[in-house]
C-alpha cells in the first residue's frame, strides 16, 4: 500500500468525504494466481512468481487499495499447520488443513506454538523480508499483519461441527482451546510487528463468528477477539462474510474499526448495527456481479449501492468478501470507473 493510499484509508476511518470515494479489495490466492496467469500451487511454491502477480496486480489497477497488500499466505493452512495440522496443496485447487484434535479430552494438552519457528509461518516472514526491498521499491509498504481467527483457526483444528458442538456440550474445553489458539495468534500478530516496523493495521480473517448466535457469541467469541484487537495499531480490520447480524452490534466493542462482510445484508443496515462508528468495506455481490456480471452490471451495482446509501461517509466500495475467482480486469476497471464517477 502506497503512503497515498494509506492516508486515504485513515481518511475514511476518521469519517472523513472523500472524492471520489475509495476502492478497496482484499486479494488473495482465490483470485490472483488465475488472474495473474499461474495454478494456485505455483503461487505458494515459487516466491517469485508469487511477487510477480502482486506487483501485477498493483500495476493494472494503482488507484485501488488492495488490503491487506503482499499478502504472504498458504490460504488456511498457515495457522493450523503451527498446531501440527497435516496441510493438503492440491496443484491447482485451495490448500485445506486437516483436523487434529479427535476429541475434547486432547484440548488438554494443548499448548501455543511459537510462530517464530513453527508451522507455515516462518516462511510467511522470509518471504517478506526476501522481498521487502522489492515491494518498497514498488512504492509500497507492509502495512498489515494478518491472521485467521480464533474460531476459525479452532474449527480447523477440530473440525467445524465438533468444534461448535463442544461449545454446548463441553463449554470449558472450547473456551481453553480458544484460549491458547488467542495467545499464539497474539504472539503471530507480535511477531510480524517486530519484523516489519512499517506495520500499523491488523487483519483478522473468521467466517465462524457467523455460524453461531449472539449469546454464543458473547461468550465464545468476543472475549477473544477483544484481545487480539488489542493492538497498538491504527487500522483493525475485520473480515467475516457468513451472517454478521449477530455479531455487528459488538464490532466497535471488539476494537475493530473497518469491516469486510457478505453481500447478504445491505451497508445500509450494518452503519445501523453499528451505530456508524465502524467504516464498511462492500458489498457487492461478489460471485454473481463481480466474477459472472457483464461491465455494465458491475457498474450499475456500484451506482445503485451509492444511491442506496445516500452518504458515502466510512464506507470503501468493495464486493462483498474478498475477491473472488473469476473476476475480469474489465469487470474490475468497470467498478473502479464507476467509483471514480461518484466524486
């Protein structure tokens, strides 16, 4: 992210108008190695080729804010794989992280990996340092550490319905396994501040938070992201696009200041949940629009989710989610060109 594009996006978050508004997506292996022209394994596996596609992408489109930037990741393999998960990479498909806790009783022994030498995340770091120059060179900065969330690095580990059928029946051995998941994902979010100075914002990526209701909720969930949104950092961004409703009214309690969501509830009724004390990055349709919709549907989507709101204060047009396989660089300049067009 350039200093311009970083002042832009502080901008947003303190409420402030900007003309034109700004554009942001998150990419990720989802969307840039097909973009980019490479499978998706030679993207995790080839550290040139990985830069290669960012300053690409960064090329094509040097107005959009793309969050978190060089984003160094193994899909959802980099924090279970810390835990001892076995991580499948298939050659041309996501990676997919296998469970390893069977049963409750093993949450136990449970104890934080070191993100300085365990798992993936070592490799996250060399690959930013290797590149650092690079990117800076490029005009950018590492802005960003980045993680999954409790919930959803605990569901990977355990699986998705255990884990949340612990939640009822052994409430104790689910609180301790988000517990320690917590204190290594601080410990990550620490470790990645200490390596790149230049890091002033936190993305935490979990879709579970929307698979549970808000008592659960309270009690599973914002305890902990409370923690790890306790950061001495400008920018605490928020990604979950399963149902928000439950948790949207806690995000400003939580610490966090930008959210990404689904397409499934309107901005209009998030700046209400919220009490518009968080900017909202989305939402449109992502897969239905953005990846399947001709140039004039994406901007006449943009135009009529502008119209809806009325007042674009603490809002970044975006889809709903991250950027989703598919999308065209016609698809994508024909939603910055109708963006552009609000100012």
């Amino acid at each position: 992210m350039t200093d311009r594009q970083w002042a832009r996006l502080l901008a947003v978050l303190k409420g402030d108008r900007l003309s034109p508004p700004p554009a942001g997506f998150i990419i990720d292996s989802p969307w840039l190695p097909h973009w980019a022209g490479m499978p998706i394994l030679d993207y995790y596996a080839f550290d040139d080729l990985w830069l290669n596609a960012n300053l690409k992408a960064i090329a094509a489109f040097p107005d959009v804010i793309f969050l978190p930037g060089f984003w160094a990741e193994y899909g959802m393999c980099t924090e279970p794989s810390a835990f001892g998960a076995r991580c499948s990479f298939p050659p041309d498909e996501f990676p997919f992280a296998h469970r390893t806790i069977r049963s409750p009783g093993e949450i136990d022994a449970l104890a934080p990996p070191d993100p300085r030498t365990d798992g993936l995340a070592p490799f996250v770091l060399s690959r930013l340092r290797r590149f650092r120059s690079v990117i800076e060179g490029a005009g950018h900065e590492i802005r960003f550490s980045v993680s999954r969330g409790p919930l959803n690095v605990a569901s990977f580990l355990m699986g998705v319905d255990e884990f949340l059928m612990a939640m009822i029946t052994d409430p104790g051995r689910a609180k301790k396994l988000l517990e320690v998941v917590t204190e290594y994902l601080v410990g990550w979010h620490a470790v990645q501040r200490e390596a790149f100075p230049t890091i002033d914002g936190v993305l935490v990526l979990d879709d579970i938070i929307g698979f549970i209701g808000e008592a659960h909720f309270r009690e599973f969930g914002l305890p902990y992201f409370r923690k790890l949104f306790d950061l001495p950092v400008s920018v605490k961004f928020l990604h979950n696009d399963a149902d928000c409703r439950a948790s949207a009214p806690y995000l400003p309690e939580m610490g966090v200041n930008l959210f990404n969501m689904g397409c499934e509830i309107s901005l209009k009724e998030l700046k209400t949940l919220t009490r518009n004390q968080v900017t909202l990055m989305g939402n449109i349709p992502p897969r239905e629009v953005m990846a399947g919709g001709t140039p004039d549907e994406v901007r006449r989507a943009v135009r009529a989710q502008a119209a809806s709101l009325g007042d674009t204060e603490r809002v970044l047009f975006s889809c709903g989610g991250g950027m989703p396989p598919g999308v065209s660089t016609e698809n994508l300049k024909a939603f910055i060109d109708a963006v552009n067009a609000l100012s």
